[in-house]
C-alpha cells in the first residue's frame, strides 16, 4: 500500500497549514487596525541610521567565512549518512563497524584539512 | 603652488607690532598648584603698558622653566619670543616659518611628544588670529606637570599656516577644528574640512569674534 | 483617541454599536450560516458511542451532561484536537507566552531589577497581551525596494515552520500529532529550513544590516547545525530509533541518556541555543554592531510573529532535549487516580498522562530556564569565535561522545539484553 | 487517520504538479533568487514523492541535504553574485524554440518507450510490494555495499577540498598570511 | 600623504589585507549613527570588506552646541550651568578646571574645606561616570546584566551627590572660588557606608564580567594600542594608563590637595581592548580609597568658599588649568582682557584627544569589535563635540 | 491512464521523464551557469526519483541506499560546481557560460 | 581550565542574585527622601545650605523686588522675569517680583545665591509636569505655596545587598 509513510507525514503538513491559519490573520489584522500613513516617503527607506542610503543594500561579500558555507554541504550529508549506520547498529555485525570507521577517516582528514584551510586567514 | 607667497606674507604683521592682550599676560598665579616648585604667590602687579622683552616682567621665572626656555633660545635664538614663564607653563611665539622646525625640535630634543590641544583666538584689533598649540609630554617624568604653549600668529584676512601633522600626529583633528572654528587654513593638512559644524554651514567661522550668536 | 473625546455623545456611541451589530447579524445570516449548512449536509460526521453525530445530536449532548463527555472525549482525540490544541500549536504557544514571562521576571531578578509590573495588576502578568495587541496595532512599515512576496511570507514561513517543529514533538505517550519512524530526522530536515528563511527575509529587506544579519545568522545555524546533529546521534545510537516516541520508551526501560552522554547533551544545549538566536549567540540581532542584525526591518506584526515563532522553536528545541537526554515524560506518579474521587462514568482523566504531561512540562520548564540564563551571565561573543567553537571545538566533542556510546553498546553496557537495560 | 488509498492519487498528482511547476520555474523565474526559491520548492516535491513510496529516510535526507544545505548554499552564491550580472538574457528565441522541441521529443519518446514496456505489468502496482524497514538502507550500506561508502568517503573528501582550493581567493596568496 | 592612505599604511602594519582589485565588490559603507544603538549622538562611517574594517572617518558635531563661543558671553560665574552641559554624568570635573583656571585668572584662593569637598564631589563623580560607561560596554558587548548592576549601583552616588549638592546630575557645584555649600549632616557616615558596599559590588562586577572567559575573548588583543602610538595620537586617561603610561593628572600635576592623598596610577601594559576596559575599573577602586582618605583627612569645620564679588574679573591674562577627569586630562584654557566674561574658554577634552584613535585602532579589526573598541576608548560624544 | 485509485510505478516513472525533459531543456537553452547547476539537480533529481520507486517496486532497499549515495554525490558536485561559479565570476565578473568561452584567450 | 572556572563562577555570581533583593525604585508609590527643605543660602556667610534644589519657594514678606535673581538668570536660562504684583509690602516699593518659567530653568540655583535677602529658596518638589507650556510658568503667587512634598525612601544597606526600602 503506497502512501502509508506519507499519512504518517501528514500531520506536520497540517500543523504547517495550521502555522499559516494562526500567523496570517494576525497579520491581516494587524493590516486592518493598524494606521496607514504614506505621505512621508522617508518613512519607507531602508535604515541607514538616519542618513540617505548608499549603496546597494544586497550586494554584500561575506567572503571569510565562505569556506565554512561550503564545508557545510559536505558534512551535512556525512553527519546525516551516520544516522543509517546509527540506526542499524543493532541489526549489523560488530565487523560492519569497519567501514564507517573507515568512512569517518577519510571525512576526518577531509575536514581536518578543510578546516585547516578554512582558518587560515587572508586567503578568504 | 601658491602657498609659498601666502605663506612669507603674513610672517610681516605677525613680527611686526607685539600683540597688545598676549604680552601684558603678566598675572602670577594666585595658587601655585605644584607640590615641588610652591612659590609664594607674588602680589599680582598688572602692567598693562606694551613692552617689548615680557620675560623680564614675570617676578622671577622658576628654575626649571628657564632652563627649558633657554634650551630652546640656545637653538633658534630671537625667532623664538617668549611671552611668559610660569611654574609649570611656559608660553613661547615664533613665526609661522619656523614652527614646524620648532615643533620638530621640540618634539625630538626636548621631549614634548604629543599635543594636548589646538586653539586659536581671533584678535580684531590686531587683526590676527592667535594659533596655540599647548605641548605636553608622557614619556619624560619631570615634563609630565608641564604645558608648553607654542604660538603663533596669522594674518587674520588671510589666515594660514603650515601644518604641524607631520610634527605631532594628534594634532590632525584639533587642526580641523580650528580651521572651521577659526577660518586658519592649514596648509598641508589632509582634510582642511568641515568637522564639527553642521554640513550645511554657510557662515563665517564661528569662533571668530564678529561671529555674533543670535540675540546677543 | 484625543480628538473622540472633544465631541463625544453617547447617544451615537450607542447607535454604532447597535449598526456593527446588526452588520454582524447581517453577514452571519449571509454567508455564515449558509456556509454551517453546507458544512453539516456534506460532511460525514463520525459516530460517537454508536450513534452518528448528527448537529441535532451535538445540541442535546452539549445541553445533556451525561452525553458531553463522551463527545469531548472523541474530540480531544482526534486529530485536529492534537494539531491546534495539545501537544500542538497552543500548548506550544502557550509555553512559549509563560517562557516570555519568565524570561523578564528572571532576569529581571537576576539584575536587581523588577520587570514588568504594571499591566495585570499581579506582577505584570498581562505585559504579553499588552505587548501582543501594542504590535497588532502597529504600522507594518515595509521598506521601499523591498522583495514584497519574500518580506511577508517570511515570518509567517518562520512560524509555520515552527509549528512544524512542534508536530513532532510527543509530549506523552500516544501524544504527538505526527509519529514518524524517522522522527528525530525530520525535525532536523524542518530546522533545516530556518537558515534559509532569515537569509531570504534579510535578502528581502534591502537593507544593508538585515543583510550582515542574515549572513551572520546563516553561518552560525550552519556552524552548529553539525554538532548538533552529531550531538543527537550518539542518543540514536544508544536507543537505536529514530522515533521520538521509542526514544523515550528506550530511556525508560534503561536510564536517562545525559548519564551516558553527558557531553552529547553539552554539545546540544550550546548548539541549540546557537539555532534559537539566544545570548550568548545573539550575533545575527547584535544591536551594538548591525542595529537589529536581520530584525531591523521589521515593525510591528511581521516582527511579533517571528518572535512568536522564535519562542515557540525554543519549546520545540526544549522539548526535544528533554526527550533525547531526560526521559521524556518519565517520572514518579504523583497525580490522583480519580479527579472526583468515586466517579466511575466515562472518564476523559487518565492519571499516567496527567502524570506524563506533569512531568513533561515540568522538565520542558527546567531546560527553558537552563536556556534563559545565559542571558542574565554572558556577553554576546564574535562571529570567529563563534564559528571555531562551532567547527573545531563542539564537533570533536560530539564524536568523543559518539565514541563513548558505541563503546557502551559494545560492551554489552546498553543496547539490547544490555547491563543496564531493564 | 487521514491518507490511506484514497488519498494517494489526487495526492500524487498535487505532488506531480508541484516538482514539475517549480522545475520549469526554476529554470524560468526572471530573478535568479526566485529560481533557487523554486528549485528548493521542487526538491521538497521529489521529498514528497519519496514519501508516496515509502521511503521516509531518503526523504527527510533529501530535504535535509537540499533544502538545508544544497539550497542554502545556492542561494548564497546567488546573493554574492551582483545583481547586473543576473539580468543577462542572453538566450535567443530560437534556440529557446529548439529547447522547447528537445525537451517536448524527449518526453514524448521516453514516455511512449515507457508506457511500451512491460513495466506496469511485473512490478507496476505497488499493492503486492512490501515496504522496506529504512534500517535496512544502513544495513546494506554497511555490509555489501560498503566499498561504495568507502568510495563515497573519498569523493566527498575530494569534493570539499576541490571546492575550497577554487572558492579561494589566488590574488593575495602570494602576499603574506595573517597568522592568529 | 592623504589622511586615507594614512590609514591603509597603518592596516599593513596591522597586517591586514587591503584589497586593491574589484573593491565595489567587496567593500560595504556602513555609516554607524547617528540613530544607532551603538553609537550616542556621533556618527562614523566605515568600510568593511566582509567581515573585516578596512576604512573609518569619525564625523562628529551632531551634539555640538557651542561651549566655547557661549562662554564668551556670560561672565565667570554665569558661565557654570552651561559647560557642565557637555558631559552631565561627569559634570563635578568638567567645572573643577574651569573653576581651578578662573581662580588663578582672578587670584582666589579656596579654602582648605572647600578644597577638599570639591574633591570629594569629584572622585563621587568620576564614579558616576565610570559607571555609567561601564553600563554602555556591558550592553554594547551584549552583556544586560552588565549594563543593569552598574546604572543600580551609580544610584548610590548619585544619591549621595544629590544629598551633597542638591542635584542628581548637573550639580553646578564647584565654583570660582570654593563649593556651593557645605556638606549635609551625617554625610560622611553614609559615604562611607555606601563606599564600602560599593566595593563589595566591584567583586561581582569582576566575577560576572571581567574575569568572564567570553568577554576576555571578545575584548582581549583586540584593537591593541601601543604605547608608541598611544604617544603620537596623543591619547589621555584611561586610554592612555591602558597602553602603559602611568600618566595621571591628579600625579603628575596635582591640584588642590591632591599631593596630600595617597594613592597609585592605575595602569595596563597591554594596551587592548580588555585594558582600556579595566583600567576605569581599577581606577574606580582606587576611586574609592581616595574617597575614604578624604573622608578621613578633611578638616572638621571651616569655610568651604571664598568671597568674591558677584561678578569677579581679573586682571587681563590667561591661564591653562587641567584637572582629571572620568575621560583623561581636561583642560580649560582661558584668556581673559580683564573684564568679567572671559575672552576666548577652550575647552580641551579628552574625549576630543581619543577620537583620533578610533580609526586607527578600528582599520583591521572585525566589525563585531567595533563596539568594543570604539566604546573602550572612553570617548563621550557629546563631551567630544562642546 | 491510471487502471485502478493508486499511483504506479509507471507514473512516478513519467515525473521523471518530464524532470529530465525539463533539466535537458535548461542544459541547452539556458546560459547562465546558476541556471545550468539547477538543471543538472533537476536532472540528478529525476535519476533519485526513479531509484526510489523501483527500489518500491522490487521490496529492497538498495535502491534507497543508492539514492542515499547520489544524493550526496549531488551535494558534493553542488559545492564544487559553485566553487567554480564563484571562480568564474571572480574571474570574468560573469556568469554567463558564452562569456566564459569568449574570453578565455 | 581556568576559563570553564571562572565562566562557573559567573554562573554563580549570577544566580546568587535571583535570591539578592532587587534594588529598583518604584517611583510614584515611592518617594526619594532629601536632605533638608531644599537648596538654600546663607548670604550672611556666603555659603549655600544643603539641600535638594527643587521649584523655588519665594517669601513674599522678604522680596524687594531687587531684580538680582533676574540678572543671574540672565546669562544662564532667562527662566526669571519679574511681574508686577497686586500686594503692598513695604519693602517692595515697585511692586515687582519673579516669576519662574520652569520650562527653561536648568536648576541651578544660582538665582538663590545672587538672591540677598533670604527671599528665594529652593525646595524638595520636582513634580511639575503639565500639559501645557504655559503651566510650567510659575507666578509669584505660585511660588509662594510651600509644597507638600513626602519623601521617606533611601538607600537600606544590609547583608542581603541594598535595596531602597
């Protein structure tokens, strides 16, 4: 029977939609009470306390700690792939132990290695 | 390029005529404040009348006072006027020419090492503006009480002077300050700018004593 | 309101609130109770006690005590009740209102202050609701160039999200809007989501220091989301489970899992406080540095709802560390076995859920203010500093513990027919 | 509870819908961000799809992997790159025409080599297919299939640090590093 | 050399990497205040390159009113309600040089009590103001309990220089010529009681925030100042103590009867963020010796100040009189043409003396130091712009 | 097309067809290379689909794991494929592919 | 591992105050207790007396309407003008006395010091908020009323920390 997992899943869905049912009125609400006074344009400029923005407010590079952003991606998926072995641990012989030791040796020097380029300064 | 002609004219007026308020600055401190060099404080006697040498009016300089002053007359000899010598303030005018050699002596040899405080005052009547650099000194102990008044004096028109920023680094922002409070156009300063008035002051500097505050 | 009161005369007070009433009347006769009608007719209502609930029969039951509880009793368990009510939405967001209130009362405390005072008569215990309708009444002020779509759906997204969070928390046994086998994953599947919506609200500000906000939010989520991920799987690794539920019956058969990893529950109360934003992990709100860091722009009730759905992660991420490090809902019986004593009609009272949810609550409570304290005690400290304890210190710790689990699964300490296992 | 048989198909064409919609606009949304917004809506969608086919471990890894990660950094880069940069359509109508063409041939074959084959008769409904315990996936991983996460290991390793070695930056390498 | 390049040769020897192709790209302007929750009422606009500043230009003058200019028209007395104006938290020092100047300008002597009061007010003073700046860092480094302790316990001494001179903060209490009045009775007992709780609360501020190992992260090697360049920028107070130079006013040159006080210059040899915080920390503590020491040695009775006419002048001349202050040396420089309103007041400030070191310390630090540095260099804003 | 109220393999067979079809069309018309990596997930995406359902199909769960190590294959090339946009714009300031070509000399 | 000790000793300083009284004043249930009457001066000694410097209190038995706290106000606020009033006093001949605008005067308390003939004090009452400028200015008449002040909070000192009352 296909699906069963996914009604399983259902009640976050439901509780998403919920989310939505309680913070969208709030806001329409909050629309309708609240006052609306437009005619001052400086108003609904960006902060820049107090002065006249400069710039482009969006363009921005973060570069030092990009490494990190990219590091995340990989062991992301290296801390998620524990939770299979996490799992079956129980299920599997003590020798399939072996391979995620394995597994993790070669992340750890992958990561200390990274982490090595990632600190160093100057070069971000 | 023509700071050169600006800078020879004013040194004329400045070395000519002896400011009347500046050199007739003969009180003695009621209250000599120093626990080393406590003078019984000698009954002010104000002589308001012009003349030329001032050392000789103050009632008898301290000692080592003096001695700072006659290391720096040993070096420059008469370009440097001293105005008074009290405990612990010394007050000494030279040309705008000479200050930065003086200012450079004084920071090398002497040991004044920072400036506390860039001031000016405008003399209309004279028709100079008054430019006070009060040196002190932090690395040598027995100048840490003492505060040299270095002085100079402008063409009150067509206020400049050289720069010490090259001399004393604190000076940068003093400088700024006294070039929009007091109109002296600093010539080698970085940013002769606006600095503490609002951005869209259009008046004479404020300083400047035909600046009236409104009302008064 | 000055400007009422100069020409104010009761007599048209009067008459418009009879108008609004009769508005009311005049939409509800139109499309409310054409829409109940609707609703009734083709709707199937399921049977209660053997009769179908038909809306005649919820009439009398609810006029007919003896027919209330079970109608009650069918409704707390469905699973609307579970979603909106329970171990959902308001019993989180109502532990996020009492967390709010605490929070200004300790640490008010804690700084020789008073804290609210005023509003409520007792202490300020109305300071939130004065609080909530205070934002209601403000102007949303949204900033010109602003990515319009993104900047309104992002707070309600916060929100929802953390509702999410919420769905899969069980409170009690059997209680838990959504029992997933791969429970513990799914709410870091759901956490996964909020780097992402402080990014693209910040990026939707136009704003330079949302913008710094947002980035530095960013890399600090993603600085701990690791450990913390690491953190939990040394607690998957004891249990061997990934359901929320079966973790907490694990703890119960065995013992409380921050006896066994103590350093895994170290490493997720710091990584957790690092996800909720809290002191001493504040930096993407660094009001010193970047003004209100990737709040800046917000006014009035998209700010409200993303501190609502802020607090209600906290329960959720409270929630979770009491059920992966201290048993859940364990705990000694100590509610009555009977609310009326000699009562012995259909009871919608179960004692060991009073009990669980008692002790549940209770717990939830001790971790919230084990995560308000660092306010009170600690400045907020640098990005670098922040991102080498996340990376180089907290990781290394999260494996020592994984270490030390799988050494006591296989030596026979825990894990199934384990020493300690009972 | 809710779900069950009857939910699944109107469901699955929601969830189909979906993936597909937010593919195009990914590709086709006028901002880039837009575009990333809609990919990472499409993963949640495949997520979904996983979900209909009973492999609840794979989904939550999608959308942990994809929206946590994979979307988080997209969209980061997007944001690095200036925004001019972003407005460049270069793309000509007829070779947007010719895409058209492929993608429309390309389903229309796979699909009809599809309906052709046998596949819905041996394996087609689900009905008679267990569902697989997602405990399974790590058994295997760990026993028969563990030189691939050996592999694996290696090629997540390489990737990272390939990735990093790029994102650097070359022009101030040669000058001295701050060492703290 | 323009004042910018200035700069980027000092982020060198910082050891910063000023980057020189496609800045637009990398460089944001960030302008920090005036409506900034960390910068009071001055604004300074900064470039940072990621995460890192590469340019700072301080633009001061948003609360500046005038001092100098107004003083010119109100004679000597009339003059001290105002220039207390610039930094009221500290309002007892700010008139002590002014009136130490005015006395020597029209020849006064303060009698042996008045002096001593006068001291008293200042050192309470100078608590209050530290404390107060110690509140600011606390919250500017994200530290609320830090910024609560400090404005509870500044109430101790604010109430007692309510009940000594009759107002909470603009106190207009020192005078050419002596103090406003004599002390209340009972006031020495109740200083004393509240200076020794008061140092038992300094305990607790050390555990909560000093010694915290998360602020001497944040604020330890950060924006070090050397005692080289704390020389050439001209730095004072604690700015100065905390680049290791025992350089104190009330030492170096002590007025009123600062020589007959025993007690030590309190300073760092770091130079760092972490001792410019905790130089006015030790100076707070050793505030509170002077205060007892004073307590204990001032005379029982006698005049507190001298007579003088309602409008006292001088004969022309000028005078520089410093006292220290909660922010470093302050000095009045007055000239007088020997009438009863001055003829040209300078205020020369401390606060003024260390903007200059706010960008030369901020090119090369992280943004998040910002507040750090900026609000360890004791720089009062508004005393700054007069 | 659907026989009986249930999804089938076949119809989770044509989502996928369709994504390919869909990331095969952005691969040759699109030239912007963000917009290229999106096509290719589309596309890796798609491949995931259909290991999963046969993986629903046959009862076994190595379909499943299979998807586990593409999904993270696809991580991996997404960080080193930015890596490389983020090179690229360094470089060229672009991150049109055409461009990358054109000035490559 | 000094760090994690003295971050335990934080902890502990910390939640040692949950428990310490707090030491905030609640201001309009309680009042500030101030020295004396408020701010007055001895012109005999020349030496003020002690005392919070408040609104202004002015006897109207002792004012000549000399116009000297108008004169020191001058220079500082321009708060002090000086009315005609409706009262015969002998030793106002004019008929002139001060009138304060509280909305200007900074509190200094110079006027008292100028003021020769114990007529202008100061007092405890610094509650003069109004909705109106036009309030803020006090007339003579005004002035005159003593204020009804009631202060009896100050600083408690004890083992468990101080608190104000």
């Amino acid at each position: 029977m296909a699906g069963e997992t996914a009604a399983d899943f259902a009640p976050i869905l439901y509780m998403l939609g919920f989310g939505l049912v309680a913070s969208v009125p709030a806001l329409i609400l909050s629309r309708l009470v609240s006052p609306r006074r437009r005619y001052n344009p400086v108003k609904f400029l960006p902060m820049e306390c107090g002065q006249m923005p400069t710039g482009e407010g969006r363009s921005h590079f973060m570069m030092q700690y990009y490494a990190y952003i990219l590091m995340f991606v990989v062991f992301d998926v290296m801390s998620i792939f524990l939770y299979a072995w996490g799992t079956a641990l129980f299920s599997i012989p003590k020798a399939a132990t072996l391979p995620i030791i394995g597994f993790l040796g070669i992340m750890f020097a992958a990561m200390g290695y990274a982490l090595f380029l990632a600190g160093r300064k100057g070069i971000w | 390029m023509s700071s050169n002609n600006n800078k020879e004219e004013p040194k004329k007026p400045a070395a000519a005529p002896p400011a009347k308020p500046s050199t007739t600055k003969t009180t003695a401190p009621a209250k000599p404040a120093t626990p080393a060099a406590a003078k019984p404080p000698a009954p002010a006697a104000p002589k308001p009348a012009a003349a030329a040498p001032p050392p000789k009016k103050e009632p008898e300089p301290p000692a080592f006072e003096k001695g700072l002053v006659d290391e720096i007359k040993k070096k420059f000899g008469d370009s440097i006027k001293t105005v008074f010598i009290r405990p612990l303030r010394i007050k000494i005018q030279v040309e705008p020419r000479d200050i930065t050699e003086v200012a450079t002596f004084l920071r090398d040899s002497m040991g004044f090492d920072h400036a506390e405080s860039v001031t000016g005052t405008d003399y209309p009547k004279d028709g100079q503006i008054e430019v006070t650099y009060h040196l002190g000194s932090y690395s040598r102990d027995d100048l840490g009480a003492q505060v040299l008044s270095l002085t100079t004096r402008t063409n009150r028109d067509d206020a400049r002077l050289p720069t010490l920023i090259n001399v004393y680094k604190s000076v940068e922002y003093h400088e700024r300050e006294t070039f929009e409070m007091l109109g002296v156009y600093f010539d080698g300063h970085p940013r002769n700018e606006r600095f503490l008035l609002p951005e869209d002051w259009a008046d004479i500097p404020p300083l400047r004593k035909d600046f009236r505050i409104k009302g008064r | 309101m000055a400007t009422y009161t100069k020409n104010f005369r009761f007599g048209e007070f009067v008459g418009s609130l009879i108008w609004l009433i009769l508005w009311i009347l005049i939409i509800i006769a139109l499309v409310g109770l054409p829409l109940i009608f609707i609703v009734l007719f083709y709707v199937p209502l399921p049977p209660v006690n053997g009769q179908v609930l038909t809306p005649y029969l919820f009439l009398t039951m609810t006029v007919d005590p003896s027919r209330t509880l079970p109608i009650i009793k069918y409704m707390i368990h469905t699973d609307l009740f579970r979603i909106t009510t329970f171990p959902g939405f308001t019993y989180a967001a109502l532990i996020a209102a009492v967390t709010i209130f605490i929070e200004r009362k300790f640490l008010a405390k804690m700084q020789l202050r008073v804290g609210p005072l005023y509003a409520g008569k007792i202490e300020g215990i109305l300071q939130l609701i004065a609080d909530g309708l205070k934002l209601i009444a403000k102007e949303i002020i949204v900033p010109s160039g602003a990515d319009k779509p993104l900047f309104w759906a992002a707070p309600i997204a916060f929100v929802a999200a953390a509702a999410a969070v919420v769905a899969l928390i069980p409170a009690a046994p059997t209680w838990v809007a959504a029992n997933v086998d791969v429970g513990l994953l799914a709410v870091f599947a759901i956490l996964g989501f909020f780097p992402l919506i402080a990014l693209l609200f910040s990026w939707a500000s136009n704003s330079k220091y949302p913008f710094i906000g947002g980035l530095r939010a960013l890399h600090q989520m993603i600085a701990f989301e690791i450990p913390f991920i690491l953190s939990a799987l040394s607690v998957v690794i004891l249990s061997g489970t990934l359901n929320l539920t079966g973790i907490v019956n694990s703890q119960i058969t065995s013992y409380w899992f921050i006896f066994f990893a103590p350093i895994s529950a170290f490493v997720f109360y710091i990584s957790s406080l690092a996800e909720l934003e809290r002191i001493p992990f504040d930096l993407p709100e660094a009001e010193s540095e970047i003004v209100a860091g990737w709040l800046t722009e917000t006014s009035g009730m998209i700010y409200g709802l993303l501190q609502l759905g802020s607090y209600v992660k906290t329960y959720a991420l409270a929630a979770l560390f009491v059920i992966l490090f201290l048993g859940g809902w364990a705990g000694p019986a100590v509610m009555p076995v009977e609310l009326i004593p000699g009562y012995t009609g259909v009871q919608i009272y179960n004692h060991t859920t009073a009990d669980a949810i008692l002790w549940f609550t209770l717990k939830v409570f001790g971790v919230i203010m084990l995560m308000l304290l660092p306010r009170g005690i600690s400045p907020r400290i640098r990005i670098d500093i922040l991102l080498h304890t996340g990376w180089y210190k907290l990781i290394v710790l999260a494996f020592i513990n994984i270490f030390v689990a799988l050494a006591l699964i296989y030596g026979g300490i825990l894990g199934p027919g384990g020493l300690l296992v009972r | 509870m809710t779900g069950g048989p009857h939910m699944a198909d109107p469901i699955f064409i929601a969830v189909a819908v979906l993936t597909v919609g937010t593919a195009i606009l990914a590709l086709e949304a006028r901002e880039l961000i837009y575009g990333a917004i809609a990919l990472a809506i499409s993963m949640l969608g495949i997520a979904g799809f996983f979900l209909l086919l009973d492999a609840p471990f794979v989904a939550m890894f999608q959308i942990a992997v994809y929206v946590g990660a994979v979307a988080v950094l997209i969209i980061f880069t997007v944001m690095l790159v200036r925004t001019q940069a972003l407005f460049t359509t270069k793309e000509d109508k007829k070779r947007k025409g010719a895409g058209i063409a492929l993608m429309l041939i390309i389903m229309a074959s796979l699909g009809a080599l599809l309906l052709a084959s046998g596949l819905n008769g041996q394996f087609g409904n689900f009905d008679n297919a267990q569902t697989v315990d997602f405990k399974q996936i790590g058994h295997l991983m760990l026993t028969y299939y563990a030189p691939a996460l050996i592999i694996l290991g290696l090629t997540l390793a390489g990737s990272v640090i390939a990735a990093l070695a790029l994102a650097r930056r070359e022009d101030v390498e040669q000058q001295h590093e701050r060492t703290d | 050399m323009t004042s910018l390049e200035d700069k980027f040769e000092e982020s060198k020897r910082l050891g910063l990497q000023i980057v020189k192709e496609s800045e637009e790209d990398r460089l944001m302007t960030l302008s920090i205040g005036p409506q900034h929750p960390g910068s009071g009422h001055f604004r300074f606009t900064i470039k940072v390159d990621g995460d890192y500043i590469v340019y700072c230009d301080p633009d001061p003058g948003y609360v500046h009113r005038g001092e100098e200019k107004m003083s010119e028209y109100r004679n000597f007395i009339q003059n001290i309600p105002h220039l207390e104006r610039p930094v009221i938290h500290d309002s007892t020092n700010i008139t002590y040089a002014y009136s130490l100047a005015v006395e020597e300008l029209v020849g006064i002597e303060v009698p042996r009590r008045g002096q001593y009061i006068r001291a008293i007010a200042s050192e309470l003073n100078r608590q209050v103001y530290t404390l107060y700046w110690l509140a600011i860092y606390g919250i500017f480094l994200g530290h609320s309990t830090m910024f609560m302790w400090p404005t509870g316990d500044r109430e101790l001494f604010i109430d007692l220089l309510e009940a000594l001179t009759g107002a909470r903060v603009t106190h207009a209490f020192n005078i050419p010529g002596g103090v406003r009045n004599d002390t209340p009775d009972g006031f020495k007992d109740r200083c004393i009681r509240q200076v020794r709780y008061f140092e038992k609360r300094l305990k607790e501020y050390e555990d909560i925030f000093y010694n915290n190992p998360l602020f001497r992260q944040r604020t330890e090697q950060v924006g070090v100042l050397t005692k080289e360049d704390a020389i050439k920028l001209g730095v004072a107070g604690s700015v100065l103590r905390a680049s290791g130079i025992p350089y104190d006013i009330r030492k170096a040159e002590p007025y009123d009867i600062y020589n007959e006080i025993d007690f030590k210059v309190q300073y760092m040899k770091t130079g760092d963020s972490f001792a410019r915080s905790y130089v006015p920390f030790l100076d707070m503590k050793e505030s509170c010796h002077i205060i007892e020491q004073l307590l204990d040695k001032m005379p029982q009775s006698g005049e507190v100040r001298a007579k003088l006419q309602p409008n006292p002048k001088g004969p022309p001349g000028e005078a520089y009189r410093r006292v220290e202050s909660g922010r470093g040396a302050l000095g009045y420089h007055i000239i007088s043409d020997g009438t009863p309103k001055p003829y040209r007041v300078k205020i020369s400030v401390g606060s003024f003396r260390n903007m200059l070191a706010l960008p030369f310390l901020l090119v090369g630090q992280k943004l998040a130091d910002m507040p750090s540095v900026y609000w360890s260099l004791n720089y009062w804003p508004v005393e700054a712009d007069r | 097309m659907w026989s009986n109220n249930m999804s089938e393999l076949i119809d989770f067979m044509l989502v996928a067809v369709a994504l390919v079809a869909v990331g095969i069309y952005g691969l040759v018309v699109k030239r912007n290379a963000i917009r290229m990596l999106f096509s290719i997930e589309i596309i890796a995406n798609a491949a995931n689909l259909t290991l999963v359902a046969f993986s629903r199909g046959l009862s076994n769960a190595q379909g499943q794991t299979f998807a586990l190590f593409s999904i993270a294959i696809a991580a991996a090339e997404v960080a080193v494929g930015l890596g490389l946009i983020i090179v690229a714009y360094r470089l060229y300031k672009e991150i049109d592919v055409a461009e990358f070509r054109s000035m490559r000399g | 591992m000094t760090s994690a000790g003295d971050l335990i000793k934080a902890i502990e300083s910390g939640s040692k105050h949950l428990v310490i009284r707090r030491f905030t004043f609640r201001y309009p249930e309680q009042k500030l207790k101030f020295v004396g009457d408020g701010y007055q001066f001895d012109p005999k000694r020349g030496v003020g007396i002690a005392g919070y410097r408040g609104r202004h209190i002015l006897f109207h038995d002792k004012c000549t309407g000399c116009q000297l706290c108008a004169i020191a106000c001058e220079g500082i606020a321009e708060a002090i003008g000086m009315v005609k009033v409706d009262e015969q006093w002998k030793q106002n001949k004019k008929a002139i006395m001060p009138q304060i605008d509280f909305g200007k005067c900074v509190f200094c308390g110079l006027c008292v010091d100028a003021c020769p003939f114990y007529a202008l004090f100061m007092t405890n009452d610094y509650e003069l908020s109004s909705f109106t400028k036009e309030h803020l200015i006090y007339t003579p008449a005004q002035l005159a009323i003593k204020p009804k002040y009631q202060g009896d909070v100050e600083i408690v000192i004890d083992d468990r920390g101080a608190t104000h009352g």
